[in-house]
C-alpha cells in the first residue's frame, strides 16, 4: 500500500484533546471534526490537512482513547501519519479506521513531499528514503480495505 502527501509537521506528545477538543464531540457530525481538527494547536492547520501526510514527534495520539480524533483527521483529507511512537490505543483506532500510520523517525519541513509504502516498509522525504516498522500483512489489508469495517465485510 503506497501513499503520498506534503507534510504538516507537528510536534511530539500531541494528545488527542489537542487533535479534536471536547467542544465539538457533542456532535456526530464528521465534516464539523474536520473543520475545528487540531485548531487548538493551530487555527489554521486544519486547511492544510487536505492530501497532507502528517508528520509528528514521539508519542503522537497520546491521551484519552477518543477515536473521533483518528476519524476527525481521516475526514480532514489526512493520507498518514508518520511518528518515531504512537500511543498505541491512538495507533489501532487508526487502523481500524483505515487511516496509515507509519512508525519512523524523520527530519520534518513543512510542505516536503511525504511518499510511503507500507508494504516494503519504507518512506521518503524529498527523495531521500528511511526504513519504516512493517506492519503486519493482516493490517496492510485491514488499511487497503479502508479499516476494519471493509475488511470484516470483505471477509464475510
């Protein structure tokens, strides 16, 4: 499974309250996560997001197991997320809903080309390449089903 995006560089520790505050989860409605998506940290992040992949420091997702975070980046156009760690209930929401996320520590400048394949457990940055922590091939498929709804119905 491959992706590309220009990167949204973020620090570490960003804690899901940050990524979607409490205010905006008395709503269900996704395109409004979307909108206010880590406007907390940043206002104007949640513009850039679109085709964007996300690259963060340590412990990325830390905090509450709120998924509406993972989901709240998925539906601001998010196509991965890149860490050195994840949270580990941040890293399976992720997962289940199908958004990548990719374990490796890189040099990080806003707007560099982001390409990843989590097949062959690599990504590159402007070009220059880095070693990935595979994931398993069960989830590859659960990602390339688009989370874990697709691929439970897939496998029926």
């Amino acid at each position: 499974m491959y992706g590309e995006g220009r990167a949204v560089c973020l620090g570490s520790d960003i804690d899901t309250d940050v990524i979607i505050a409490g205010r905006y989860l008395r709503t269900k409605d996704r395109s409004l996560w979307a909108e206010h998506v880590l406007e907390d940290l940043d206002p104007a992040l949640a513009g850039r997001l679109a085709g964007a992949v996300v690259v963060a420091g340590k412990n990325m997702g830390c905090g509450s197991s709120r998924e509406q975070a993972v989901i709240a980046l998925k539906e601001a156009g998010v196509v991965g997320i890149v860490a050195p760690s994840f949270a580990r209930i941040f890293f399976r929401n992720a997962i289940n809903i199908g958004l990548p996320v990719i374990e490796a520590d890189l040099p990080c400048t806003d707007g560099a080309l982001v390409r990843f394949d989590l097949n062959e457990g690599w990504v590159e940055v402007d070009g220059a390449r880095f070693p990935a922590r595979p994931l398993s091939p069960r989830m590859v498929d659960i990602l390339a089903a688009g989370g874990l709804v697709g691929y439970w119905r897939s496998h029926r």
